[in-house]
C-alpha cells in the first residue's frame, strides 16, 4: 500500500473552466459502484487569481442527473445566459425561469 496524492498541473488557466464532480464511488459493502446523492454547493463566482493573474469564473450552467445507474432518469439544465441575471431550468423540454437567491 502507498499514499498517493493525485491531481493536475497547468501552466495557464482555460477561458472557460469546467468542473465535473465525482458522483460515482465504489462501495466495498455491495461491491459495487453506487451513485452520490449529497448536495454538492459551489459558488456563483470563482476568484482563482491566487493562482493566475487573470481567473475570475462566473458560473453559467449546470448539469444535473436524477435516477439511479443504470435505470432511467432525468437531466436538469440550468442556464444563465452571460448578459443575463436569469437563470433557466431546462427540465422535461421546458425552459422555466427561475430566480437566482444566492445574489
């Protein structure tokens, strides 16, 4: 056994930045990878000139999955057009107009 750190490096920071959260790990109790259901927060905006001189995110979508692996589900899309203070859920074909609490 040995401890290992894993991660990445990169020499400049992307225009635009993606995230994609683990939602899968692997439970040693059923053998079998089981699908994270914790709530998962994170900022609106994004300050990483700690690391880059030039690295303010703002956040304008998110990619949501509801249902189980393997099974069937659903997608929530939510989208803030960048000139825009709106926020749009895109559930079920139907774009829905919500109202962004967090600023």
């Amino acid at each position: 056994r040995q401890d290992v750190i894993k991660g990445i490096r990169m020499k400049q920071l992307p225009k635009v930045l993606r995230l994609t959260p683990r939602r899968f790990t692997f439970d040693l109790s059923v053998m079998n990878m089981v699908k994270r259901v914790d709530f998962w927060p994170f900022p609106v905006n994004l300050n990483l000139t700690e690391f880059s001189d030039d690295a303010e995110y703002c956040l304008f979508a998110t990619l949501g999955h509801r249902g189980q692996i393997g099974g069937p589900g659903v997608f929530d899309l939510y989208l803030r057009p960048l000139r825009s203070q709106c926020w749009y859920r895109f559930f079920d074909q139907k774009p829905v107009v919500q109202v962004d609490k967090r600023q």
